[in-house]
C-alpha cells in the first residue's frame, strides 16, 4: 500500500468476506465472568493517499479510550508485516479497520468476516514484499507460518479517494471515523464473548 503500489480497495478483500453487513446495530453483549480475550485492532493504510488512510484516523480515535483488558489498538499504516508478526503473538481475535470499495456511497460502514478456508497460503517460490502488504496478504502470511487468530473481522469503509496522494481524508470518509470508532467498540463487546467463536467448530 504505497505511493508505487498503491493499495486497491476492492482487490483487498475478494476473497476475504464471508459476509457483508452494512453498520449492523449494537447487540449489548455482556462478557461475563470468565478469562478476558485477547483481541488486536489493527488500523492500515497509507496515510499519503488520501482516504487510505481511515484505518489509521480511527485507530487514533480510540487512542486513550479505556479498553477491556485484553484489548490492544494499534495503527499499523502500511507495516503489514509487522503487522503479521504481532498477530502471531497470539491474539483470540484480529479486527482488521481499512477502507474496501463494495460499490456504496463513500462514508458507508461494512462489517466483514474472514473465512480461513478461503485464504490461500503462501506457494513455495512465491515472493511477497514485506512493504505494503495488503490485507489479504497479511493473512496468507500468517496462515502459512501458523498463528492464524481465533476469529478474523474487518471493519471496512466505503473510500471516495484512494488514487490520489494527499494527506487528509474526504468529508464523507472523514465523517465515518467516529462511526467507525463506535462500531470498533461494539464489536469488541462481542468478541469477548465466547458465543462470538462458536461458528469456529
């Protein structure tokens, strides 16, 4: 996801979502008593490129909202390979904030789901570049190393301008970051749930 391989939205994620929701509401959740789990939010995206850089404005949002123990927030830009390496720490869940074009108006919010039966591993003799590592490729790195989390989400925003360099997100984008801030924090309340993991088998 740099200037010289700029990051595209829409081939990110097209073979990542199991489902797409758009801004599902609050569901509540109670985490009861039992061993807090461990969940990493992860902002990406270039800074330099203009509405590319949502994922990074909404990690910054949460920057000293107090968390549940167990929660880390970090803004990971275009590191994806440190990126990787944090999630092999072991996390029960990686909640992924970046901007995805799924045809809607620019500013609207999706929650997506990752399938690990449809991430493809590395292959042998394939090279991945360890800057501006997609999504995608974050997660296919994982998968062959091992470590892959529990439970994989992504919290994605409808881009207006990704194309061109800039500093600064559009209004409508711009707009969404605190939306997005809130909906990070609801599903946070439902990944420290164990029913969040049932569908894991």
């Amino acid at each position: 996801m740099s200037a010289e391989t700029p990051h595209d939205p829409a081939a990110a994620y097209e073979a990542l979502s199991r489902a797409v929701r758009p801004e599902p509401d609050a569901t509540g959740v109670e985490s009861g008593d039992q061993s807090p789990k461990r969940i990493l939010v992860a902002g990406i995206g270039n800074a330099w490129m203009k509405d590319d850089g949502f994922g990074g404005k909404v990690a910054q949002r949460l920057d000293g909202v107090e968390l549940p123990a167990g929660v880390a927030v970090f803004d990971f830009g275009t590191g994806g390979l440190d990126l990787a390496y944090e999630v092999m720490r072991g996390y029960d869940a990686l909640l992924i904030v970046d901007v995805s074009r799924q045809g809607g108006t620019p500013g609207t919010l999706y929650v997506m789901d990752a399938d690990p039966d449809e991430i493809e591993p590395i292959g042998d003799g394939e090279s991945i570049s360890p800057h501006g590592m997609d999504p995608q490729t974050v997660l296919r790195f994982i998968k062959t190393v091992g470590g892959w989390p529990g439970k994989v989400v992504v919290i994605a925003c409808e881009p207006g301008v990704v194309e061109e360099m800039g500093i600064g997100l559009s209004p409508d984008v711009e707009e969404a970051v605190g939306r997005a801030a809130e909906l990070v924090l609801e599903t946070i309340a439902e990944l420290r749930t164990d029913a969040a993991y049932e569908d894991l088998g």
